[in-house]
C-alpha cells in the first residue's frame, strides 16, 4: 500500500539534491547538505514507523545492491529502503554472480551499466572499488564499504541516531574504541563527526590504531578509562580478524579486560553517556551484553532502524540529482 498522494508530495517539496553525483565518501558532504539529509531521514523514520506503506518517489527507478563481501544489516537496510521508496530492487551477491567465474570487477561494472540502473551500491574488499565503478558507469554509486576506506552511510545513520538521541552533535564528545585501524566505519565517522564541530577521540591498543591517526586531528588514547573520561558517546568497533595480517592482540580474552567495554570503564564515561556498535558484534570480546541490551544507555538497535531512513535519504536526493540534471 502506498502513503497518500498528499504525503508524498509534502516530502518531495523537501527533498534536495546530493552535492555529488556519487557518494563515496565522507567528504562528498558539507554541513548544509549534512542537515538537509538528516531532516529528510527524520521524517522516513516517521513515516516508517508507521508501517506497511511505500512512497513512490522512486517508482520506475532501478537499484541495484553488488555486494562482494557478506553483509546483513547494510545489504538488507538498502534494499528495505529502496523498496520503501517505491524502486524496482536487484540484489546481488558476488559468490551467485560471474565474479565466481573470474570476470573482473570492471566487466561486472559494464554488464550492469548496460542493464541502465539508476543507483548502484557496492560493497568490497578493495579500497577504492566504488570509486573506480563510478568512473565506468552511467548511474549513481554509493559506497556502501570498500576495504579500510570508507563507509560513508555508516557514518550518516550514526549522526542521525545522535542527533536524535542529543539534539545537537556539535557539542558532543565522541569515543571510538578498538580496531581502529582496520575500520572504514572510524574513517568516515571521523570525518562527518569533525565536519559537524563534534569532538572526536580515538581510543584503542597501539598495534590495532593507524599510523596516522594523530594526523586526523583526533586525540588518540591508548588507556581506555583515559579516552572514555567525559565522553557522550562511546561507539565501540569490533576487532576485525578477517583484515589483519599476523596476531595483533593476545587474545580475545586479554582483548576484553584491556579494551572491552563493560560497566566499570564506561563509568569513566560523562552522565547520559551513550552506547553504540556499527555492528555485528563479538559480545564478551569488544562489548558486554549487559550495555548492549541495556535500552537505557545502548542506541545499537536505534542504529539498524536510522540505517533504513538514512538510507532512503541518500537514495532519493541521489535520484533527485539525476532528474535536475536530465532536465537541464
């Protein structure tokens, strides 16, 4: 069932262009444009709350999800979110594709773009992919996660579920703990939390912080009670063993008592202090289930419910680009 013709038309007099054709990574925002997306996301989360209905601000438009790594909540929340928008969906995984078979990403980006999509998003191993899809096709490309790089949306649904849960994330103070170093959800938060005037730390074992973190213009602390002290929020990562080279903490167990959050440390943390995780999660290695699934301090499943908004907004003022530009 579709929301009325006098809803859809309410938020498409809201909508605005994405700054750039594709969005690949933090950067590609600004400030106004930060807000404009997360004014629109709010009114999706609104509208998804209340269950069962589509828009069509995308009908007859097409996008496609190529994802080269497993994932469940991004594959999933796009996907949700362009049907939601009322666009015809194709989901694809690289291990059911001709990617098994040996075709290179590049002829896998020539075959799609010959199938005339409007929005592509990619998930893959190699930093940089989307962006080089976005040099070879004719629609749209998010960067739905490339190797170490970036996660751009990742990044928007975080702001987006603090600015809900705070108000203002300008005078935030935000920890991001752990594997930092192999982590594209750290780059792009970093990077949208600073251009919003928040105040970043970033807080993890020397062997698993890059190399130039100090020169993102965060604090880098090494003592996790240190790094959480007077912190709003404490965005935890999870130590990521598929991307490391050797043996980089001792164990997962040593792991938890230095770097795991449980109540003890995050006391370090300012009142009202907020918990969340870009997930999946290893509990008992990075985080205790008992901050997880406390609905007091967690935002973790606030996160999964923005993804879909945050989402939607992407798509349609991606969308909303293209129409301006074919109308020129």
């Amino acid at each position: 069932m579709t929301q009325p013709a006098a809803v859809t038309e309410d938020i498409r007099a809201r909508l605005v262009p994405f700054p750039k054709p594709h969005f690949l990574s933090s950067a590609d925002l600004d400030p106004p444009s930060v807000e404009a997306l997360l004014d629109l996301a709010d009114l999706f989360v609104d509208l998804n709350r209340q269950g069962g209905r589509t828009l069509d601000l995308l009908a007859g438009r097409t996008v496609v999800n190529l994802f080269f790594e497993n994932s469940t909540r991004t594959s999933a929340s796009f996907e949700i979110a362009a049907k939601r928008l009322g666009a015809d969906v194709s989901s694809l995984q690289a291990q059911a594709s001709s990617v098994a078979k040996g075709e290179t990403l590049i002829d896998t980006a020539a075959t799609l773009n010959a199938m005339k999509p409007d929005v592509l998003v990619v998930r893959h191993s190699g930093s940089g992919a989307a962006a080089l899809l976005s040099q070879k096709v004719g629609c749209a490309v998010v960067n739905a996660g490339d190797g170490r790089h970036e996660h751009p949306t990742q990044a928007l649904l975080d702001m987006l579920t603090m600015r809900r849960a705070f108000g203002d994330v300008s005078n935030l103070t935000v920890a991001i703990c752990g594997d930092v170093g192999h982590s594209r959800v750290a780059r792009s938060n970093v990077a949208l939390l600073q251009m919003m005037g928040a105040r970043v730390r970033l807080v993890g074992p020397p062997t698993l912080m890059p190399s130039e973190a100090r020169r993102w213009g965060c604090e880098v602390h090494h003592d996790m009670r240190e790094g959480l002290s007077g912190c709003d929020v404490v965005m935890m990562l999870r130590l990521q063993l598929e991307r490391m080279e050797g043996a980089l903490v001792p164990s997962t167990r040593e792991y938890f008592r230095f770097w795991g959050l449980d109540r003890e440390k995050l006391a370090h943390a300012a009142p009202g202090v907020r918990v969340m995780h870009p997930g999946p999660m290893n509990r008992g290695v990075e985080i205790d289930s008992d901050i997880a699934d406390d609905p007091d301090i967690s935002l973790i499943q606030d996160q999964v419910e923005m993804g879909v908004a945050a989402r939607m907004a992407v798509l349609a003022a991606l969308v909303t680009r293209r129409e301006e530009e074919a109308g020129r």
